[in-house]
C-alpha cells in the first residue's frame, strides 16, 4: 500500500544507518558528552555561521518544544502562538502540562502577524489587571507553519523586532526546517534564523534521521542547567552519541538540503496533477504538505490504495486530507499516486 500519510514512514537515510553499523561497537560516554556530539556541533555552527551557537540534541519534536518552553520561562509566563501552531492543537496538552498556558493569536494562512503580536503586547501591558493573568513569556512560530506556509524573511524579521523591543524571546519550531530551507521561492536561510531567533531547532526526525532535534540557543543564551532540566523532563538520552552521530552525517557534504530538497520537488509534481485534475487544493504552499478537499466518497475509494492523513471534516460530504512526501519518496511513489488520482477522478466526483 502506497503511504504518503506523513514524512517520517521511513527509517533513515542508508548513509545514517551505515554510520551507526560502522559505529556500533564502539564505546562513548554517556549523555551526548562524547567527541561524535562535538563534531556535529561544529558542523551546525559551521553552517548557521555562529561559532556562539550552543546547541543540545534531543529526541523529538512535542518534547523539544516542551522542555524549551519550561526552560525559557518563569512559572507565571505563558507561550504566544497562533491557534493553529503545533504547540496549540496537536501536542495533547505538553505545554500546559509543565504550568505553561498557550496564548493563542490568530492565524493567517498558519502564520504569525508581527503587528498583532505587538498589539497583543501592548495590550497587556496596558491592561490594569496584567499582574492577575499569565504574561507573555516567550514567542513560538513554526518554520514551515503546521499548514506547510512559509515566512518570508521580512516576517521574520518583523517579528523578531517585536521580541526585541518587547523583551521576549523569539523560538522557531524547525521540525519541518528543511523542507522550508529548500523549498522554491524561500529567502529564508539557516543563518537567518540564528540571527533572529534566540532559539530554533533543526528537525532531524522528519528530515532523514531515526530520530532526533538540535536544538539551537543564540546569542550564548542557553539556560542555565540545561542538561539537568531535561534529565528532569526524563528527556535525557543515556546514548546521546546516537544523535549526535546522525547530526554529524546529515551536516556533511550538504546531506540534509539535498534529501530536503527532493521532498518538495515531489510535492510539486502532486500538487502539478492535482490542479491538473481539478481537485480543490484550499491552501497551496511550496514544501512538501499538500491539502486537498475531496467528496467522501473519493476519499474512500482512494484510503482503499493509498494512506492518507486526515485533516479535517470540510463539510459533511466533504473531507480535507493532507498529503506529505518525505526525503524518500521516489518517482515510482508519485507516479502511482498520480495514476490513482487520475484513476478515482469521475464526473460524479466533480460535483
């Protein structure tokens, strides 16, 4: 069965698995305090062009965010993100669960607007009973957004000012980093964002690894005790070394663009026979999430051959899935799917 239900299906990129089988029988200290982990640091300093950058591996994406969140800020401050972030809908509670409220914007095609998080700061601060409510403690956007937008770097820009001027800090969830770092169109680069953020991570699950997140702290920022607030969080990997090994090999030779890249390319080729197919796409992006609304009836005909990711109900008679390539996905994959796409499509269907 064809699956294009999400971008981690895979394992990992053979060149990471011969890494850890050439590896595997030697010995290292524990907890990421080895000389693989440092490499990998040098490397990602190396490509975000800050030699400052202070950087920690961890395992995934719900518990990056979590324990960043929990180290970044004070008992009484909250997070600011917009309703649809990852942090506000799909993370089962995480945040709130460490005495964190999510402070929810609006969103805009997924988006952060940086004039209504400067209103929204002014606001509170304006706001005579500002010491009976949860402060805004840190700003969280995602690159690419939870609907696989981008920001431009403009945006980012403006919402870093906010942060700056409002004396927040400004964390970029990277989950998905790069499949926005490659995809056409972006002028967002890596050392862009260790301009602008005091903290992003890069995604590694998603993006070729078995697992695993680097984080980055700017500006020398990282909290202090940072190792013991994760070993805290149970978050604490004994074998750390295997992080950092796969960090290692993705930031060599230009690995992680590369796989990047192809994800969206195949994406392209989708989205190509989609809008060729007449199928309603209601947002349309450049990385590698498709949307697509579709008549019930199609979209069961269709779960029959090929695994897709709910979405939404768009309506009673209609259903809005999400359709993701990853670093993986081959020609063959989407030429299947193309052919079931052109296969399901009737007249009937397009009523």
């Amino acid at each position: 069965m064809l699956s294009f239900e999400n971008d981690y299906s895979e394992g990992a990129h053979p060149r990471i698995l011969a890494r850890i089988a050439a590896a595997n029988m030697d010995q290292y200290p524990g907890y990421g305090s080895d000389e693989v982990c440092e490499s990998a640091k040098a490397r990602i300093r190396g490509a975000c062009g800050d030699e400052d950058a202070e950087i920690f591996f961890l395992v995934g994406g719900t518990q990056t965010n979590q324990i960043v969140i929990d180290a970044m800020t004070a008992e009484y401050e909250g997070v600011v993100a917009v309703e649809t972030g990852h942090v506000n809908v799909h993370e089962a509670g995480a945040i709130e669960a460490t005495g964190r409220k999510v402070l929810a914007l609006p969103a805009h095609d997924g988006k952060m607007d940086a004039d209504e998080l400067d209103a929204y700061c002014a606001a509170f601060l304006a706001d005579a009973n500002r010491d009976h409510m949860v402060w805004p403690g840190i700003v969280y956007v995602s690159h690419p957004t939870e609907y696989g937008t981008l920001y431009t770097k403009a945006e980012l820009e403006a919402i870093s000012d906010v942060c700056r001027r409002r004396g927040i800090p400004l964390f970029v969830d990277g989950a998905r980093l790069g499949y926005g770092l490659t995809a056409r169109g972006t002028d967002v680069t890596l050392e862009d964002l260790a301009r602008l953020a005091d903290v992003f991570y890069i995604g590694g699950t998603k993006v070729g690894a078995l697992m695993g997140e680097a984080v980055v702290f700017t500006h020398r920022n990282m909290p202090k005790h940072f190792l013991t607030i994760v070993k805290r969080h149970g978050a604490l990997l004994a074998k750390g070394f295997l992080l950092g090994l796969q960090f290692d090999e993705l930031f060599t030779d230009d690995l992680y663009t590369r796989i990047a890249r192809n994800a969206n390319v195949q994406a392209d080729r989708i989205r190509a026979a989609l809008a060729a197919g007449g199928y309603e796409m209601p947002l349309v992006n450049a990385t590698n999430q498709i949307f697509v609304t579709l008549p019930n009836a199609r979209y069961a005909q269709l779960s029959r051959r090929v695994r897709l990711s709910f979405w939404e109900r768009a309506d009673a008679s209609h259903t809005t899935v999400r359709i993701a390539t990853s670093w993986a996905t081959t020609d063959e994959h989407v030429d299947r799917l193309v052919a079931l796409l052109r296969d399901t499509l009737t007249a009937d269907d397009l009523l």
